[in-house]
C-alpha cells in the first residue's frame, strides 16, 4: 500500500523554507555571475588590499565565480520543482559557494560575508525539514 500526500499534508513553514532557499540560490548566483563577468571583462576593477593564501589571477576568479554563479542559479531552479536530487546538489553548491566566497574575502570582504551567511541559511532551510519539502 502506498500513500500519496496532498499539498495540505506538506508543512508549510517547510515549503517556505524550501522557496527561501530556491530564491536565494538564484539571487546569490546572478550576483556571483555579475562578479565573474565584472572579473573577466575588467580587471583592474578588483583590487586586493592584503596579501592572502588564496591569490588568483583575477581572470581565474572571473571564471570560478562565473561557473558558480550558473550552477547556483539552476540549483535554485531546480529546487522549486521539489526534486530531492536538486535540494541535494542546493546545497553542496551552497557549501561550495561559501567556500569560494572566503576565499574571496580579501576582493570583496563585507560582500562575501553576507554571502557566506545568505549560503549557510539555505544550507539550513534545505536540510533543517527534510523529507517535509515537496512544493
């Protein structure tokens, strides 16, 4: 016997946290790919104040915020369709994003904070219900 859910039987506070996280994914990676094309066509617009670990060719940077940028986007996609391989790759992405953006931190050091802490929320919101997600 299988059961099948209505949308009343879904938790709404999870559907919320579900739809928090899809927007985000999107906002944050049209947000990385600007920084990525603003890299690539300029690159003289990014300038490092302090000497880190993490010295890339600004044109490096360009491509990796780029990519992050695209795979964020239909990450977030991917999320309102309510796939759970989509919440899945939500938030490795995430947790890749907020990686690439520490290590961006000498570019763009309050930006990339508020990014590390916007990926950790939907990290949160995709994880933190489970299998009460299902838009």
């Amino acid at each position: 016997m299988t059961s099948t859910k209505t949308a009343s039987d879904y938790s709404s506070a999870a559907v919320g946290w579900a739809g928090f996280a899809g927007v985000m994914l999107i906002m944050v990676g049209v947000f990385d790919f600007i920084q990525g094309l603003v890299a690539l066509v300029n690159d003289e617009f990014y300038v490092v104040g302090q000497e880190w670990v993490f010295q890339f060719d600004i044109t490096t940077w360009g491509w990796i915020k780029l990519l992050t940028g695209v795979i964020l986007v239909l990450s977030g996609i991917g999320i309102f369709s309510g796939n759970v391989l989509a919440r899945t790759v939500g938030v490795v992405i995430a947790g890749l994003a907020a990686i690439v953006n520490f290590a961006w931190l000498p570019y763009y050091p309050i930006w990339s904070i508020i990014v590390i802490a916007a990926c950790v929320a939907v990290i949160w919101a995709l994880t933190a219900h489970g299998r009460d997600i299902a838009m």
